[in-house]
C-alpha cells in the first residue's frame, strides 16, 4: 500500500485548512493500481477508483501527466480526483485536484512532506500532517 498525505491549499477568508490521506492498492507481480481510497480527518474512508491516465504534453520526455480517479459513495460517482504533475516533474509542479459533482466546486490539495501520513487530534478533532 501506498500513502500520501495532501493539504487543502485555503482559498477564500472564510474557509478552513483541512487534510486528507490517499492509499492506493498495487498488484505485487504487475505493479498496476488495483484500488485506492481516501479519508478526510477521522472519517471512514471512501473508495476511489482509477479512471485513465492522460499524457498532457506532446513531447514525453517531460513526463507530464494527470491521473483520473472517480470517488464512488452510496453506488455513485459523486466526485474525481485528479493527480497532477507539470513543470517537468519538479516537485512543485504536482498537486491533486479534487471535482466535486454536485456542486461543480473544485479545490486543490499539495502533497505534504514525508511518506507517512501522521494524525494529529488536538481539542477533539483530527487531521493527517
């Protein structure tokens, strides 16, 4: 298994910072993404499955992408996570995108630092660093 921490990048004044935690399931022999799921503070987990991948730049040498992943809840894609990285594979340039289908709201998340995702719980509430 593999996790990832992201935080949510704050947009408007009356927003709040909040994290969450993605664990992608890969098959031992081919490596391929077998299922994945993510988690929102303390809350259960929710799955998510892989959609496609799409190169983004003519020239493959930079290595850009987007990796689709839809967020199935009660049966329904109620949502999609995309991970994406520009600039050539720096560091900077990779960040996941969240759409949700609702309301057609987006919001973008960064990659926290570090291979493990932590959960710090102070006054009641938790959160992944």
């Amino acid at each position: 298994m593999e996790s990832r921490c992201y935080g949510y990048q704050v947009r408007a004044h009356n927003e709040s910072q909040f994290s969450l935690r993605m664990n992608i399931y890969r098959d031992e022999m081919s490596g391929k993404e077998i299922g994945a799921n993510v988690q929102y503070r303390e809350n259960a987990f929710i799955p998510i499955a892989y959609w496609k991948t799409e190169e983004t730049d003519e020239d493959k040498v930079l290595g850009n992408y987007q990796i689709h992943r839809v967020e199935v809840i009660g049966g329904k894609i109620t949502g999609e996570y995309v991970n994406v990285r520009t600039g050539a594979g720096i560091k900077q340039g990779s960040y996941l995108l969240y759409k949700k289908y609702n309301d057609r709201k987006q919001y973008i998340f960064f990659e926290n630092e570090g291979e493990r995702c932590i959960e710090v719980c102070e006054a009641g509430k938790c959160k992944f660093n």
